[in-house]
C-alpha cells in the first residue's frame, strides 16, 4: 500500500508542476463557471416562478 500512495504523491507533485503555467486559464475558467452557474440559477428562479415547465 506504501508504494500505491508514494505513487500517487510523485504524480500529484508532477501535476502541480505541469499545472502552474496553466493558472492563467483556470483563473479565466472560474468567473466563466461562476457566470454559468447564476444564469443557471436565474432559469431555475424563472421556471418555478411560472410554475414548473
């Protein structure tokens, strides 16, 4: 099992290593989440106040 879980901390550090020059694209993905999320939210809002679809 130790050799399972070294494995795992090797590949998650290597990921962290891959991912750094690409946190200019998740910090632009996030507000597009978030934008999606509250349009989401809005049509939810909409649909139950006209009484289901």
């Amino acid at each position: 099992m130790e050799g399972k879980s070294v494995f795992i901390s090797s590949v998650s550090r290597r990921d962290l290593a891959r991912r750094r020059p690409t946190r200019p694209a998740l910090g632009l993905a996030l507000p597009l989440l978030v934008v999606a999320l509250l349009i989401a939210a809005a049509l939810g809002a909409l649909i139950v106040a006209r009484g289901g679809i």
